[in-house]
C-alpha cells in the first residue's frame, strides 16, 4: 500500500528552454504511462543554443532548482543544448537522479551506426560543446563524428512551420549538405525540437540513414532506472501533466499540443525573477 512518502508516487519534472521539451514528455509518457510529469519551458529566455555556456549553465540550474521544489524522484534535462553544458552542475546541486540527453542518444547511435560514421544535428552551442563526440567516444572509443550547427531549426520549428513547408525544405538542404554527401549511418537529431522535422530530414538524408531521436533514448533510460530502483507508479490511469512557463501561458498551450501529443489543460505562468530567487 502507497504511504505519504512512497517515492513511487512522486513526479518526474523535466525542462527545457522552450516548448521542444514536450517532443520529450511524449517520449516519457510513452514508456512510462502511469507517472506525473511536472514541465518547465523557459520561453522567455529561449533559445539557449546561442547563448555562452556561463549563461546557459546558470538558465539551466535555475530552473532546475524551480523544479526541485516539487520534491520529484527524477530530474529529466530536455534540452540538448543545457545537457551538454550543465549537466554536471545539475547532478551535483540534485538530490535525485538526472538524466540528460547527450549519452542516451550516443549509446542509441552507437548501437544504431555498428562502426560506421555517425553524424549529429544540433544548436551552435551544443555541437560547440563537442559533448556528443565525447559522450560517443566513451561509449566506442574510435568512432568516426560528423556534427553540423542548425541555428535556424528552433526558431523555424517554434514558429509552427511543419515538416512539408518550404521554407523548412530549403533551410535542411542547406544544412544537411555536407551530411548527405558523407552518408553516415547514423545521425543524431541533437535538440528536442528536431522530432517534428522527422519526416522532412529522413525524406533528405535516405533510407540508410538511422535518425535517432534522443528523447526517445532518454525516456527508455529513464523507464529502466525507475524500473531497477523499484520506483515506477503502480497507477494503472494516465498520468497527469502540469507545464509551467516563463512567458504566455496561453500561446504555450496552443504551440504546446503539437510538440507533446496532447492538450495541455494545466499551464501557469512563473516568472524568469522567481527562477533567479531559487529555492524557497
């Protein structure tokens, strides 16, 4: 029987700098049905991507510690960009587990590519941070990297471009060019807002080519820990899902169902000044 302490029933919070976070949540509530998930998107501060890693390391540990006073039994790192910079200063200031993005999405590329070359899509600031070609080498010392920066895609993707529009198509070809000619065997999509370019980079790159979604990977990380630590949520019900944002709670929950899947029906807003006054 559930006590009132019973770490089963506590939330798993995520964030990320934007709305791409929610490609993640749908990953989370995929392998893990049962679980409440609290989400931050600090919209009011995105994107990170170009930002210095100084500043994208304290973003990140602000909101962290927002979602900290949650008392969750996990702390998911939906963002790319905030992974490759923070990730040690949000496992050090956690007092539960993290999980990021760069090594789920290594190891699935990894596995995925079998020696040949892996490529990796991303932000400026995480194809800056080389953290994929380290997390890539500790899994398969030897392998061969190929990462290219998408500046445009995030802000392209949050402005509700679909995978058809042209204007996607035309920016892809450009950045994909290089990638297209090296025919890697696997290519990491580097930011959680790259899942609802699927179709039009798998379109670009081939059918030989492997995309790897690393929310995807993180969200099987994710079920396989709570499932070791015996912590999952026996609830049979789908959980619940609570968004906080840091600018229009209103436009958040408009954008916000087509990068989660599903209606967003509790989204409040919090200020970036409460994120800055950490923990209470």
């Amino acid at each position: 029987m559930a006590s009132n302490d019973d770490r089963r029933l506590r939330p798993i919070c995520v964030f990320d700098s934007g709305l791409g976070g929610l490609t993640v949540v749908r990953e989370l509530a995929g392998a893990l049905p049962g679980e409440d998930i609290i989400y931050l998107g600090d919209t009011a501060r995105v994107p990170y991507g170009i930002k210095s890693p100084e500043t994208i390391r304290r973003f990140a540990c602000e909101d962290a510690a927002f979602l900290l006073r949650f008392n969750p039994k996990m702390l998911v790192v939906a963002c790319n960009t905030a992974s490759a910079a923070a990730v040690d200063a949000l496992v050090a200031m956690s007092p539960v587990p993290v999980i990021d993005m760069i090594r789920p999405g290594a190891a699935a590329a990894c596995e995925a590519a079998n020696g040949s070359l892996i490529g990796v899509v991303g932000t400026e600031a995480t194809v800056r941070s080389k953290a994929y070609e380290r997390a890539i080498e500790a899994c398969r010392p030897g392998s061969r990297v190929c990462s290219v920066p998408c500046p445009l895609l995030v802000p392209i993707v949050e402005e509700g471009r679909d995978a058809d529009d042209p204007i996607v198509t035309h920016v892809l070809c450009d950045y994909l060019r290089d990638m297209q000619r090296r025919r890697p065997g696997a290519l990491i999509l580097g930011c959680t807002h790259y899942p609802l370019l699927w179709d039009a980079i798998a379109k670009l790159m081939g059918p030989d080519v492997r995309l790897i979604n690393s929310g995807l990977a993180a969200a099987r990380q994710a079920q396989q820990m709570l499932d070791a630590q015996g912590e999952l949520n026996p609830r049979s019900s789908l959980g619940a899902l609570r968004c906080f944002t840091t600018d229009n709670p209103e436009r958040f929950a408009v954008l916000g169902k087509r990068f989660g899947g599903r209606d967003l029906t509790s989204v409040a807003y919090v200020g970036t000044d409460e994120l800055e006054g950490g923990p209470r």
